[in-house]
C-alpha cells in the first residue's frame, strides 16, 4: 500500500448505509494519508502535496458480494495539488481524491448511489464529474458543478452494467482531465464476474506541458501543446513508468498461471491507446468495458478510445517482466507510458527457454 502525505487527512471514498450493513465495507477503496507536506529537490521545482499521484493499481474494491441490490455512499474530492511526474519534474495536477486515475468505484447493476461531490476550498477553479454510468443528463455534471469550498449530493441508480469512465466536464473539461480528472466506475453485472486471481487499475492520459519531458524543474499546464494535441507525456496511472522495476515504483506481481484482470481506462483526453502486454496476449477482453456480451479471447492489441475503458485478462506460465504498454512506442520510449506485470514461479524450459543446449 501507498504511504502518501496530504495537505490534510482526506475522507477515503466510503461505502455505507446499506452497504455496510450487508457486510461490504471492505469494498472502501482505502486512502490513508497523514498531514505532513515535502520538498523534492531540484532546482525549480515546486513543493509537492503528495509523494506519489499515482493510484495503487491494486487498490480495488472486493468483488459485489450481494445477490440485491443496496444504496452505496461514494464520496469523491476534486483536488488541485502538485506532485513529481518524474523525479525533479512537478507538475500542479487536478485530481478525484489525490491520485490519478481517480478511486476505483465498484457497485452492482441495479444499486443506488449517493454521492457526495466536494470542491476542495484550497482549489482555484470549479470542478464537476460526469459518470458514464449515469442514465440522466450530462452524466451528472451540471448536478455536481461546483466552485472551491463548495458540496452537493447527486443520486442515481446503476442502470446498465459495465467498466465506466468517469471524468471531469466543466469548460475546460479537456484541461482538467489532461490534469488528471478522470477514473472507472464499474458496474457489476448481477450475477458477478468471473473469479480471477489478481485485478489491476491502471489508467492513460496526456500530460501538456510547457517544457519538453524529462526537463527538470515546474512544469506548467501548456494550452498550444493541448490544442496541437502533442503531449509532452503519456501516462499510465499519472507518472513516467509509475509502476515499472525501472521507474517509480514496484512492478505489480502474480504467481505464473494466476489470472490478473486489467481494468484499462484512456482518460485521453485525446489519443487512443493501443493497449498490449508484451510477452504475452490478452486471454479474454471485454472491448469498451462491455460486460453485455462474452469476451473475446487472445487479443493481441486492443484500442482503447479516450474516454473508454477495456476489461482483459492475462496470465504467463513463465516467469518474467511484462510490459503493458500503449503500441504506439514512441510513447513509451519517449514519453513515459507504461507499466509492469511480475510473473513468479518455475521456469518451465518446455515452453520458453532463452538458452537451449
Ligand atoms: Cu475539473
């Protein structure tokens, strides 16, 4: 788990009411944070809000264990704060509850949830959500425009199943998500999913800045390059390689033969991702999140759209590093997009072996 440090100890996204009492607790996503603030060094950057912006990929709530529906609280905190992009580069980004992409939330098709929205009074601009998942106008964003310091409540049901993005959409809703504002609501399907080992959170977006990447210093937010739409980084879960051996922090890990489910988001907000695990195929894929019809199987590379998901899963039965990455390399050569599943176990010679006799 993440040891982050916050401007101040925010509410984790909570599940209650109903819910709890049916015994779903655990599905809170967890946030622990304490309060104390940090500096990175590197001349020219700012003082950071946090030591990592980028989500735990294993921070998922448990599979819906009920077999009714329930109403389900979700609390969700946009957040302006600066954290490293990569070391001795910051950059102010705008979150869901100080992380990117935005906490995973997880009800079952047919729930009601009651969601509170809160604009953080340290912020400087108006901040809303439109949810994918919501039957009803603007996906709730009018519902929950609101200016710093401000709350509001928005209630809606979980109509139709599947993995949803949920993003920013003020004005600016391209800025905002490029910040940082978006996240998967999945809505499980009444009879569940498909028991795996392991799920995984990963979510890709565009960063535009107004430096070139890996130039150290304050990176501000850079409109020219956003309308141009050339990044100067492409990001999963927020930071250059966040969860690779290599990079920011630890690859995530699965016993060869586990299934590790992926839960795939492009936050955009505008390029589509060419989503594949090298060494590897995804066994089933769910395109766009949809949990209507049966998966494909042994998919290569999927596109995903901005402003889309994908569900797929995978499993090696060597051991070895694979990479996720989007396939148009440059951006993962040139602009930090990529993450690392760690397959442990025997080496079994009979189907790969980098040294035969
Ligand atoms: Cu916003």
């Amino acid at each position: 788990m993440l040891a982050t440090t916050r401007r101040r100890t925010l509410k984790a996204l909570g599940l209650g009411g109903a819910a709890s009492l049916a015994g779903c607790a655990s599905n809170a996503p967890t946030a622990n944070q304490s309060t104390a603030a940090r500096t990175t060094e590197g001349a020219g950057t700012k003082p950071v809000d946090v030591d990592r912006i980028a989500a735990d990929p294993t921070d998922i709530p448990d599979p819906i264990d009920r077999d009714s529906p329930a109403e389900v609280d979700v609390t969700l905190r946009s957040e302006e704060m600066t954290a490293e992009v990569e070391e001795g580069v910051t950059f102010t980004y705008m979150t869901y509850n100080g992380q990117v992409p935005g906490p995973f939330i997880r009800v079952r098709q047919g729930d009601t949830v009651n969601l509170t929205f809160e604009n953080d009074e340290a912020n400087s601009l108006p901040h809303n959500v439109d949810f994918h998942a919501v039957a009803g106008p603007g996906g709730g964003a009018e519902a929950t425009m609101t200016a710093p310091g401000e709350s509001v409540e928005l209630r809606f049901r979980a109509t139709y199943p599947g993995a949803y993005i949920y993003h920013c959409a003020v004005a600016n809703m391209d800025m905002h998500i490029s910040a940082g504002m978006f996240g998967i609501i999945l809505v499980e399907p009444p009879e569940g999913m498909p028991e795996v080992d392991h799920e995984i959170y990963i979510g890709q977006h565009e960063l535009y800045t107004n430096r070139s990447a890996g130039e150290g210093g304050h990176h501000q937010f850079d409109m020219a390059s956003m309308r141009a739409e050339e990044p100067t980084y492409v990001l999963m879960n927020g930071e250059k390689y966040a969860w690779t051996p290599a990079g920011r922090g630890p690859a995530v890990t699965a016993g060869t033969d586990e299934t590790v489910r992926v839960f795939f988001v492009d936050g955009g907000p505008n390029l589509a991702s060419s989503f594949h695990p090298i060494g590897s195929v995804w066994e089933t894929l769910y395109p766009d999140g949809s949990l209507s019809t049966d998966p494909q199987t042994h998919i290569q590379t999927r596109e995903v759209p901005p402003g889309s998901t994908t569900i797929a899963t995978m499993n090696s039965p060597v051991p070895g590093d694979f990479k996720l990455v989007d396939h148009s390399l440059s951006r993962v050569a040139r602009k930090g997009c990529m993450a690392v599943v760690r397959a442990e176990g025997e080496d079994r010679p009979a189907i790969f072996d980098p040294e035969p006799a």
